[in-house]
C-alpha cells in the first residue's frame, strides 16, 4: 500500500460488492495496519483530506480511519483505544487530528461525513482524558465563522459525540456543555438560512441535551434555548420541525420539572398544532410529545405515592389532566388515520395516536371518559370503516386508567354491542375489537357476567380465531384472559369456564391440527389450551385425561419428521409445535397429578425418544425437561424406573454451558428429581454433585446460577440424608465463600438483588444440610461449621437490604440448629439479642405472608427450648 493508485485501488475494492474483492482489500488494509500503525494512519488521513481525490475514494478513507481506532464489541474497542494512545506517536496524532477538522470544510459532502465520524471517534478517547481541549473551541468557531460545508459538517460532528454510548465520554462532555450549546444554538435559529445546517444543528441539539442540564437551570438561556426549539417547530423543512419535536420529547423527559412555563405560553398550542400536520412524520413526534408527557407525570405519581415526606415529593404540574379535553379529540380523530395496507408491526399515525390514548387514560384516569364515550357513541354505527374502527380501539384503549367502578356501566353496556361487532364486515374492525376485548378482559373482566356474557363471548372469541390469522393473536389473549379469570379456586369442582371446557378443547385441538396452517396462530393456539388446562375444574379433569392421548399422539407424530427437515424454517415450525406440545403436556401433567401416573412410561418413551432425536441447538429440550419435571413431581419415588435412561440427557445438559438456559432447567431439574425420589436418588448424586460444583466454579456462567445451585445442594441433602455427609466438607467451604460476597453501598440495585438471592440459596443449602444430619443423627459433623453459619445469620440481621424469602429462610435455619441440638449445646449463642430481634421483627412484619411468620413463631420456640436445654454447650 505504498503509493497513491495502490491506496486508491485498495480503498476502492473495500467499497466492492464483490466480497472476494472487498475481502482480500479488508485484509490488506489490517496488515498495514499491523506493520506501521503510524503510516497506516497518515496514509489515510492523507488520503481523506485530498481535495483532489475521488469522493468516494476519501469516504473510504475515512471509514477504514475510523475503524482503526473504534469498534463495536468492547474488547476490541479497548484495544484499538490502546493502539491510538500508546503506540501512536504525538506528530501522527496532531496530524491526524488537524487534517480531519480541515477536511471538514470540504466541498466533497462525503469526505466531511467521513471526517465527522473520524473526529468523534478520537473524542471517544481523548476527551474524556482532557486530550484534546481546544477541540469544542474549534467546532464552535467552525460553526460561526466557517463555510456552509463546514457549519454543516461542525454540527454534525457535535451531533455524532452527543449521541455516542462511551460512558467516559458522556460524563466529560458535561464540561463542554457550554460550547456544544453555543455551536448547536446558533445553527439552529430561525435566522440561519441554510437548512442543512439548521437541520444538522437541531439534530445536534437533541443529541446534547442531556449534557446542558446546568444550562437549563438558568433561566436567560433556558429561556434562549426554548425560543429556538418553538421557532423550528414552525421551519418551512419538515425535516427540522420533525427535530424540533423531537428536542420537546427529550426535554420533556429530562427536565419536566422546568416545563411549566413554557406549556402555558407556547408547548401546548404548538404540540397540537404539530398533530394536526399534514406530515405524518411531524404529527407522530408531537403526538409522542404527549406519551412523554404522561409517561412523567404517571412516573412522577408513583414515585411521589412513595416518599415520605412532602419535601421529598417532585413537582407535579398536571398538564396531560389540563390539556385533556384539547388533546384527546385530536387523538381521536388521528385514530382514524388508519392504513388500510399497513403492516402489522408498521408505525404510523394511527398508532402512535392510540399508544397516545393507553398512556393518557393511566395519566389522567376518569376525564378520559367522557371524550372517549362521546366519539365511540358518534362513530360506532358509522358507515365508514375507518370511523367505526377508531372508535372500537379508543374503547379499549381507556380500559386501563379509570377506576373500574366508574368503567362498569360503561362496560357492561358496550359488551353485547362489542361482541356483535366481532361480525362487522371490516376485517380491520373485527381485529380492533378483538383487541378491545382483550383489554377488557384483561383490566375488567369483573364486569364480564359469566352468565349472560361468557357464551357470546367465548363463540364470538373462537370464530374470529378459525376466520383470520390477522385476528388470532387478539382472539388467543381474551380467551387465555378469560381462562384465568373465570377459574375459580384450584381444585374446585366446577367454574363458570366448566359448561364451555369440553367445546373450548376442542376447537383448540381444530385449530392446532391444521399442520398446513398459520404457524403463530398454531402456537397461540397451544397457549390458550394450555391455559385453559392450567385453569380446569375438577369436573373437567375426565377431558384432560383424554387430551393427554391427544397430545401424546400428536408429540409422536412429529419424531419422524425429524429426518424430514430440509430448511431451516421447516425447522423452526417443527421444533415450536414440539415445544409447544411439550408445554401442554406438562400442565396435563400437574392438573391431573398422580392421575397421570398409568400414563408414565408412553410419556417418558416419547420425551426420551424426542431428546434423542434432536440435533444442535435447540428449544425443544427445555419443554421436554419442563414436562419431566412435572412428571417427576407427580410420581414422586416412581420416577425412579426412568433415571437409568434420562439420567446422560440430564448430565449433558448440566455439563452444557454453551446453552445457559438449558443447563439452568437442569439445575432446577436436578432439584424436583431428588425432593420428588428422595433417598432413591443416590446413586445419581456424586454425578449431580460434580456438574454442579464444575458450574459453581465456571466463569462461563453467570453468576445469577450460583444461588440456584446452592439451594440445589439443600435439596440433595434433604433427599439423600445422611449420606450427604460425603460431599459436607466440599459443600461447607462453597457456603462459607459465598457467605463473604457483598455489595457496596455504591454498587448497582442487580449486584444487591444477587447478594440477597445467594444468601438466600445459602440459607436453603444450610436447612437442607442440618435437616439431613439430624434425621441420621449425624449433627456432630455440623459443629465446625456452627459458627460461619451464625456470623452469616448476623450480617444478614445488620443488613437493612433483604427479601422475606430470605428471612423465611433464615429462621428456618435459625430453628433447624435450635432444634438439631435439643439438649441447649448452643444456648450461648442463641442468648444473643441480635437473634431475638431478628426473630421478632420477622414475626411482627404485616407484609410477610402468614408461612413467614409462622417460620418466625416456630423458630421463636425452637430458640425458647435450647436456651432452656441442660447438657453440655458446643464452642462457637
């Protein structure tokens, strides 16, 4: 890469479609890179400010600078970082530097893109180490005093280092905020009269916002700043009052707090005045301007219910509740904007209006009402589609925000009219109110009257699922809502769901037959059966007996399929519909219990049978473990007759971690196995132990698995007894290790949630383990280890941040010593006050759950009889 037609044909080729071509360029611009660092980097820069050279040419030039020095994966990132600081000389960098600020002025539009993405690149580096001081100076003075290129070029450089994620950089660029908003204010006014720089300036500006939080508490430039942004809401671009609103968005979300002159003088006549745009693009971001607003001040609610004290409580200014009757009927009318040939997951006016609509009934409760009634009781009968569809969907959009009380009437009297419009001729209203339906079965379904709704419904539900796949995914939710809701007790004879069970059934098992068929309509369609079975009553247990035979059938038809599989989309149907199978065999499972069990040895051939036919990675594993589980709970020492042949399909997948969610369902698998077979789980225990300690010990695993790990420990030791003795000593020091993890007061809520679920993972080992030695009568091998576990029981006591599972567990252990040493051997220790008060306080908390504070109580016995014990103490 020596001389100009070599760079010239290199940078070419690594623009080429050509891959072979672009390829063997890639390669020969990283050996360059690997020999001379510094050459290669002149060379490029030298090329990208030649103002004779091929626009193109100097684009590629500057990419290939960029990418010498910044990447997306972090590693690599922190590497080229390295290479730019400690391997680059200073002249190659202020040379560097220098050519890419005056390439900015180019002509070639290109070239100074090119060069703006080069300059933030370094910024990414230098600026957060303060080497490059004069750089915002320079952007400034090219903004002000440069050529429209350069102006142009300037601003979008401050643009691309606002918008970059380098936390280092974000924290310095707070120091600069007073430059970046000179240069960007400055492009941005009305009296700028190049639009491209206007547009490079306002977008600039939205990029920075965050970083002028100072500035903004100055009123003279707050007010300076706002000035510019409602003047460019009124541009002649829409281009620029498209930035414009979306500057009010952030502002909005950043500094609420300051927003409340600026709505009563000007945000609230011009955000409506954006709506009503001809350009859609305009009237989504003010329409987004209002989800903002309601966002904050539903934020802002919640954060204030919480407080203490009134000090503490942040300002609340109302201004969705005062904007209502303004805002809502345009939002309404912008609802019937709808695209008749929109893509389902297409965002357009019609849309963000209704997001609108959801976010402003949880913002302002009951005014949403009367708006909303209003328009649904003028356009429901329309003859427009349009019209009738928006006021489907702005019905089910306030179902979510007002006090239900206050919705039941409305409800209860739109219910028949709803339902009859599961027929209208629009396939687009028949979705909009499948959807509604969904909503309200979801937010208030205490409306529903099971006796005069509930048939119309379910009828009107099912149909719209057979008739469009469009409606399916709406139809599947209500049902699945209403499966949940109407279930009743567990265990209770009938519910209201009962008279329409066997039906429901067996248009599921319809529509999931149809192999030929829609495949998410398929699979939403397992879902609701799986719900509906989750939900049974007991009367409706015969039909869950008989739809295991179905789905068992249906499981086994698809292992021949296997060899069938010739795309990676037959693939991916094959192994949803296993998966999904597999997850309605496992709810069939637990709602019939010990009821399945003649039924156990067909369900384990076919999931061994599935298991062994699966290659690579793939979700079906996790089904099946997940039905095994269940199956293994339901027959308890029985399952014992399938460990030989499932036992190297649990090893694997413990062994497995490539594929963390499987080896997780494994662990926890490993735990149902052994509660569920007790001591007949031994001879699979040394190889449980071994994986499990591997993956204790693995950096490839997260440490979110360390705490279900621990408890797992627990669990074989309460299965196995007192044969757990053989892997105490290993176990002993894994606790005692994890005991030592802790949070600082600085660190992040994540890292304080983890120390609270492996304490509580090492609390349900330590219960499992004294529980197991004391049925064997083996609790003198626990006495070395009495004392580490009492220092975790006081550091727990002292620590403020802790859940009630974690209390539950810690007094479950407190009275498992207590009572594993009946004859007061740790009297001393338990005389101790910090015990007592843990104790009471867990017992008097009103927001534990009752099985807490009955730990609490018995552990508060427990306790009472040790300290009350005679014989001799053990030394802690």
């Amino acid at each position: 890469m020596e001389g100009s037609s070599d760079i010239n044909t290199v940078l070419t080729n690594s623009l080429s479609p050509d891959a072979t071509l672009r390829h063997a360029a890639e390669q020969q611009l990283s050996q360059a890179a690997q020999t001379n660092f510094s050459q290669y980097l002149v060379t490029l820069v030298q090329e990208l400010a030649n103002e004779s050279a091929q626009s193109h040419i100097r684009a590629a030039a500057g990419i290939a600078l960029k990418n010498a020095f910044s990447a997306r994966e972090f590693a690599r990132q922190a590497e080229l970082q390295a290479k730019w600081l400690q391997q680059t000389d200073q002249d190659t960098k202020t040379r560097v530097k220098q050519l890419t600020l005056e390439t900015l002025a180019s002509s070639s539009t290109q070239a100074s893109q090119a060069s703006a993405q080069v300059i933030a690149a370094i910024a990414t580096i230098e600026l957060p180490r303060n080497e490059w001081p004069d750089l915002m100076h320079a952007l400034v003075k090219n903004v002000s005093e440069g050529s429209e290129h350069q102006k142009q070029a300037s601003l979008t450089t401050i643009g691309f280092i606002c918008e970059s994620q380098d936390v280092d950089l974000r924290n310095s660029l707070v120091q600069h905020s007073n430059a970046i908003l000179t240069a960007v204010v400055q492009g941005a006014r009305k009296e700028e009269p190049n639009r491209e720089v206007r547009l490079a300036a306002i977008t600039a500006l939205g990029d920075s916002l965050e970083f002028v939080g100072n500035n903004f508490k100055h009123e003279g430039e707050r007010n300076y700043i706002m000035q510019v942004i409602c003047e460019a809401t009124q541009a002649e671009d829409s281009r620029i009052q498209q930035g414009a609103y979306g500057c009010l968005n952030r502002i909005m979300a950043l500094y609420y707090e300051n927003m409340r002159f600026y709505m009563e003088k000007a945000l609230f006549g011009l955000t409506i005045l954006g709506m009503k745009s001809d350009d859609e693009d305009v009237a989504k971001l003010a329409v987004e301007f209002w989800s903002t607003v309601c966002e904050e001040e539903i934020a802002i609610e919640d954060d204030n219910a919480q407080v203490e004290s009134s000090e503490q409580m942040r300002p609340f200014y109302n201004f969705a509740r005062v904007a209502t009757l303004e805002v809502v009927p345009v939002l309404l009318q912008l609802l019937t904007k709808q695209d008749e040939d929109a893509a389902d997951d297409e965002y357009n006016i019609s849309r963000a209006a209704y997001q609108c609509l959801q976010l402003y009934s949880q913002a302002v409760g009951a005014a949403i009402i009367q708006p909303v009634i209003q328009f649904v009781e003028a356009n429901l009968r329309a003859d427009d589609w349009h019209l009738r569809d928006a006021a489907v969907s702005a019905f089910g959009a306030m179902m979510d925000g007002p006090e239900e009380k206050l919705l039941e009437p409305i409800v209860k009297s739109g219910m028949q009219p709803l339902i009859g419009m599961m027929e209208d001729p629009s396939l687009h209203v028949r979705d909009s109110t499948a959807y509604a339906l969904g909503r309200i079965t979801e937010t208030c379904s205490e409306v529903i009257d099971p006796a005069v709704h509930l048939d119309p419904l379910i009828t009107s539900l099912f149909n719209g699922l057979m008739s469009s796949p469009r409606m399916a995914a709406s139809c599947c939710w209500a049902l699945m809502n209403l499966a949940e809701r109407f279930g009743g007790e567990y265990g209770a004879a009938q519910n209201p769901i009962t008279p329409h069970f066997n039906q429901c059934v067996t248009n599921l098992l319809a529509v999931t037959a149809k192999l030929d068929g829609d495949a998410t309509v398929r699979t939403a369609a397992y879902e609701v059966l799986n719900v509906f079975v989750q939900n049974a009553a007991n009367d409706s247990l015969p039909a869950v007996a008989s739809l295991s035979d179905v789905i068992l059938q249906r499981l086994e038809e698809t292992l021949p399929l296997q060899s069938q599989v010739v795309s990676v989309e037959d693939k991916i149907t094959l192994e949803d519909m296993q998966t999904s199978l597999c997850t309605v065999l496992q709810a069939i499972i637990q709602r019939l219990d010990k009821e399945i069990t003649p039924q156990g040895d067909r369900i384990m051939q076919v999931l061994l049978q599935l298991l062994n036919t699966i290659n690579g990675k793939s979700a079906v594993p996790e089904g099946v473990f997940a039905a095994i589980s269940g199956l293994a709970n339901a027959m308890e020492e029985d399952f014992a007759k399938y460990m030989d042949a499932f036992a190297p399909f649990l090893y694997n997948a413990l062994a497995n971690q490539e594929e963390p969610s499987l080896c997780s369902m494994a662990i926890g698998l490993v735990s149902d196995i052994t509660r569920s077979m007790g001591e007949r789980s031994q001879p699979y225990c040394d190889q449980f132990m071994n994986y499990l300690l591997n993956n204790l010990r693995s950096t490839a695993l997260a440490n979110q698995f360390k705490p279900a790990i621990l408890q797992c420990f627990g669990d074989i030791a309460g299965a196995i007894g007192g044969h757990f003795e053989a892997y105490l000593s290993v176990v002993a020091v894994v606790l005692q290790q994890a005991a030592t993890v802790t949070a600082s007061a600085e660190g992040s809520y994540e890292m304080f949630d983890y120390v609270i679920s492996l304490r509580e993972g090492i609390m349900d080992a330590w219960g499992g383990i004294i529980g197991a030695m004391k049925g064997s009568d083996k609790t003198n091998v626990l006495e070395p280890y009495v004392q580490s576990i009492f220092e975790l029981l006081n550091t727990i006591a002292q620590d403020p941040n802790r859940s009630e599972a974690l209390m539950r567990a810690a007094m479950g252990v407190i009275g498992d010593l207590a009572d594993a040493y009946p004859n007061g051997q740790l009297a001393e220790v338990f005389r101790q006050d910090w015990i007592t008060a843990m104790i009471k306080e867990t017992r008097s908390n009103r927001e534990f759950q009752q099985r807490t504070i009955e730990t609490a109580r018995w552990a508060r016995e427990q306790v009472k009889r040790q300290i009350s014990g005679t014989q001799g103490m053990i030394q802690t």
